[in-house]
C-alpha cells in the first residue's frame, strides 16, 4: 500500500478524520454518471460491486452530476463486522482523479465516524454540475479489510 494513501488516524474525532481524508488516494476511482434531477437518481458506489478498504487504508470513489441538485450520502454496507465505524466524506477530485479531498461548509467538513445504515450520514449539500467523490477510510477499528457499498442520491 503506497504510505500516501495510509490512515494513520487511530482516534474518532472529526479533526482526526479531516486529516484522515486530506490527501488520500486510491487507484480506483471510477467514475459513475449522475444525470439531471429531473427526478431522484440513486447511483451505488462503487458501481462494480462492493469497494475494498485495507486496514488502516482508505477508498474513493467517484460520481458526475450534470445539473445542481442535493446529494445524499449513505454507508449502506460495511465489515466485517457490519457494525463497524469508519470515516465518510464526500469532496471533490484532483483533476488527474488520483485524491479525493473532503469538501467544507459552514459547520465544518463533510465528514463523519459513521456505521451502515439505511438514511444518508452525511448532511444533504447542494452541489452544482461537476465531479465529486466519497471516501470511507478505516479510522482504526479495523483488523481485516473491509467491504463496503455507498449510495448517492441526487434529486
């Protein structure tokens, strides 16, 4: 694993995940369009099938919304053990796709210790056309690597 793309992070503040999700990278981020809102859309990511996280190690993965809209964000899987926490956050994509760097608003960055469930984790944000990614990362819990599946909803 490339030490650039290692999360050293062992604690679960938000502080600590904004440095986890500053700067990580994977070799994996595909793209998955999102079209128009001119109804809900709902993308799961990765769109091959579940990611993979190593321990200690993050992953992203990346979505285009051709119109303004909310994005929602949901861990909709993720272990074992599926009660697991590890970080989320959604950001934007270095222009050669090889970093995902966590977005900011006004209450802080868009990131969040979080296990999977069934509604969104992030807070709803309202993006303009343009590329974005999510990241889960393992912030510590981690002995083996993890599978995990992510759904954005655009609308």
């Amino acid at each position: 694993m490339d030490i650039t793309r290692a999360v050293t992070a062992r604690t679960l503040t938000v502080a600590c995940l904004v440095a986890l999700f500053a700067g990580s990278a994977c070799n994996n981020g595909s793209s998955t369009p999102v079209v128009a809102p001119s109804a809900t859309i709902t993308t799961t990511l990765p769109a091959a099938g579940p990611g993979t996280i190593q321990v200690g190690g993050s992953d992203f993965q990346s979505f285009t919304t051709t119109a303004s809209g909310e994005i929602d964000v949901t861990l909709t899987s993720c272990g074992p053990p599926p009660t697991i926490f590890v970080g989320l956050g959604l950001g934007t994509l270095s222009a050669d796709r090889s970093t995902c760097t966590v977005s900011t608003v006004s209450t802080g960055p868009l990131a969040v210790q979080a296990q999977a469930g069934t509604s969104p984790q992030l807070p709803p944000v309202t993006a303009v056309p343009g590329t974005y990614c999510v990241i889960v990362a393992d912030v510590g819990n981690a002995s083996v690597p993890l599978t995990y599946s992510v759904t954005v909803v655009h609308h």
